[in-house]
C-alpha cells in the first residue's frame, strides 16, 4: 500500500486514454452497463492496465470506501482511480461487479 500514492505505478498514458474513453457511454441512462462493463473490462485487459500491479491491501482498506460512497472519486487523485479500476477488473468477473 505504500506504493499508492506513487506515479510510476500509473498505466502508459494510451491505456488511460483507453479507458477514459468509455466514460460518456457511463454518462448515458440509455446504456446497457452489463454490456459497458463487459467492454471496460476488455479494454483494461487489452491494455495492461495496472498490470503487474497489486493494490489488494489498498483496495480492501480504501476501495471499500469508494464503493461504499461512488462521489469520492471526483476527488480522488488518479492513482486512486488506477488502483480501483485495475484491482477490480483484473481480479473480479463482471457477474462480481454488478449488485
């Protein structure tokens, strides 16, 4: 967890873009999102994103917080945001993600 706050831990900046992109069809009410995730995580595994990286100490301290209240992260600096999207979508099924 030490490494959190660290920018070197951070994807190339093609996969951010890769995924960012995805973010607009997240603001559609009209969007199938068991479709959307399934596509956010293929892009996440196309990409490499956060691969190599093990954020699962941070994840079950301060991602519980994030899933617990989604407004954090319009705060939360984008290592954050790596970390919670990488751990989540490398380590779990859609089927997992979705309540």
């Amino acid at each position: 967890m030490n490494n959190i706050h660290n920018l070197t831990i951070l994807p190339k900046q093609q996969a951010i873009n890769s995924v960012a992109a995805l973010s607009q069809d997240f603001n559609s009410y009209s969007t199938d999102l068991s479709a959307l995730l399934t596509k956010l995580k293929e892009t996440i595994l196309e990409s490499k994103f956060m691969f190599g990286q093990n954020n699962s100490a941070w994840m079950s301290k301060r991602g519980r917080d994030f899933l617990a209240n989604p407004k954090l992260f319009a705060y939360a600096p984008l290592t954050y945001i790596c970390a919670f999207l990488g751990e989540l979508f490398n380590n779990f099924e859609i089927k997992d993600t979705i309540k």
